[in-house]
C-alpha cells in the first residue's frame, strides 16, 4: 500500500520480504517500492506461473504428450512475466501525462522512479527474452518480434489516441489482443521447440486469454462510488455500475464457453464445466451483492474473483489435465 514504512532492521532468520525491506541502498528500497504498488512479483508471478506452465501443457497435451513439458516451461514463464513486466513500464509511458495531472501519488509522478530507469528495464528484460528464445528455439525469435511489434504499437496507442479514448469498447479489444500474442507465444515454447507446428484445437486456447484478460480488466476497474477517481475511466464510471457488472459477467460467461471448448480438445470439458459452472455462480452472487450496496469492499470482490478464475481455469486447462495423465 502507499505510505507503507519502510525501517531498517537486521536479525537473525528474517524472511526474504524483510531481508529486501530492510538494510538496503536507496535505489533498491526504491525499486521495490515500485513493485509493491505497480507490479506486485509474487502475486503476478503466481498468475504467471500458471498462465505460462498451463499454455506449455496445453499444446503438448494437444501434441499427445504424456508427461510434464519441462524444456519449455521456464523459457515460457522467464518470458512471459517480461512481457507483462513491459506492459506495465508501457502503461507507465503512455499515462505519463495524466497520471502527473490526475495521479500524483503514482511512483513517477511523484519521482520514487524515473521513465528512464524504467525504459532501461524493459530493455534489459528484451535481451533476456531474445536470448531465451535463442537458446530454446531460434525460431521463437520470430514470435517473439512478432509480440514486441504489437507491444510497440500498444504503447504509441496505435497512433490513433484520441480516437481510441473516444471509443473505449475498441480502445478495450484493441489493447486485449496482446493476450492471446503472449499466449501464442508461451505455447510456442512447447511446439516450436520441438520443430513442430502449431497442434489443432489451439485457437480455443487463445480464445480462452483473450476471455481471461477482458475479465480481469473488467473486474479491476469496477469500483464503488467512493472509490471512483476523477480522471480515472474506470468501467463503473464509464458505463455505470449495471451495466460494468453485467460485462463482467458476459466476459466471465464468455470465457467459460471458450474454456469448455478447449478442454473439449483435450478431452477434459467435463471437469472443466464443473469448474466454471460453479465459479459462475459464485460470481453471480457476488455480483448482486454489489448492486444491492456497493461498498468498497464488495467492489474488491470483482478483481479478487477475476484472479481467482483465471488461476483456475488457466490450471483446468493445462496443468491438471496433464498431471492426471502422467505415466
């Protein structure tokens, strides 16, 4: 949270959270500071984790593989956190301006980092995706082009801002796509890695990110009325708090017709609509709740479901279909 102290401290057996909290440059101590309130690395990389392990195991269970993909799995997590890493330092560059106007408390507005240290990150962080490509594939390289090419044109808002922010539904579907581009790739670790082309069935899987990613983008932008912001288009702001709460539930039930096809692919659909019929219906309730008084702690019900259904299904998807079909 914001304001959180970092003190010093040393002692014997500390954790490795207050080994970095505490005697520690300047720098650092800033660095992590940023993390903690713009990209959280454990809670992020347990997202990752499963988005990535379960994109591996889906192809190779579309492959007919029988056992753990272990060659491309942490090509694809290594790259895969990176790519998110740089949507964040990208988001940093295009909101510059209005987070210096309407949200001052941000970490480069208020000057904890800088646009240049950032930029310099997301640069290291390329070298290092190149060279995990290369080294697992040096066709991946090509895909991995491809990705930045997107990501590149995300952070110029396609050269077209003005018209996007006026269109936010296309500015939303628009800035999405970079999901199933990621996701291609962290599945891409399995295939190409094995001189193979992409298996059939994995356009479901895509599908599924896609689904995935509006779900969460949604659900993080429902907010109740006290916590609304001015300059902040929040889906609640934008749309109303019906009808942000009704796209929240299309996305999920979209996402869920989507999941069920894949795991159809892999001969796993029954588990997996038990899975999100019942994720559906905890969502439901939750969502009414937040009508019916929509304080600010019903409202963190939307983002901590989105969460929830994504590690599940992604995991539904991939890694427990595969663990149960281990020899």
């Amino acid at each position: 949270m914001i304001g959180e102290d970092f003190r010093p401290h040393w002692r014997m057996g500390m954790t490795a959270h207050s080994l970095i909290k505490g005697r520690q440059s300047p720098t650092l101590r800033r660095w992590w500071t940023y993390q903690r309130e713009r990209f959280p690395v454990f809670a992020h990389g347990a997202l990752i984790a499963a988005f990535s392990f379960s994109a591996v195991s889906f192809s190779a269970l579309l492959r007919g593989a029988s056992r753990f993909p272990s060659p491309g799995v942490a090509p694809a997590f290594i790259t895969s956190f990176i790519f998110f890493l740089q949507l964040r330092i990208a988001d940093e560059f295009k909101d510059s301006e209005e987070d210096a106007r309407y949200r001052p408390y941000r970490p480069v507005p208020r000057g904890l980092v800088t646009l240049r240290a950032l930029g310099a990150v997301g640069m290291i962080g390329a070298s290092i995706q190149l060279a995990v490509a290369i080294s697992l594939a040096p066709a991946l390289a090509l895909w991995l082009t491809l990705v930045w090419l997107y990501l590149g044109l995300m952070s110029k808002e396609f050269f077209a801002r003005e018209w996007l922010k006026a269109r936010p539904i296309t500015y939303l579907w628009t800035h999405l796509l970079i999901m199933p581009l990621i996701d291609f790739y962290a599945t891409a670790c399995d295939w190409a890695a094995t001189g193979a082309s992409p298996p059939a069935g994995l356009g479901w899987f895509l599908a599924v990110s896609f689904g995935n990613g509006l779900v969460v983008e949604i659900g993080r932008k429902t907010r109740a009325p006290q916590n609304e912001e001015h300059g902040v288009p929040t889906y609640t702001a934008l749309w109303g708090r019906r009808n942000a709460v009704i796209a929240w539930l299309g996305a999920l039930g979209s996402a869920a017709v989507c999941a069920v096809f894949a795991a159809r692919e892999i001969k796993f659909a029954a588990p997996v609509s038990i899975l999100v019929a019942s994720l559906l219906c905890a969502a439901v309730v939750g969502a009414l709740r937040f009508l019916r008084r929509p304080t600010a702690e019903r409202a963190r019900f939307f983002e901590l479901m989105s969460g929830l259904w994504t590690l599940l299904v992604y995991l539904s998807l991939g890694a427990a279909p595969l663990g149960l079909r281990v020899k």
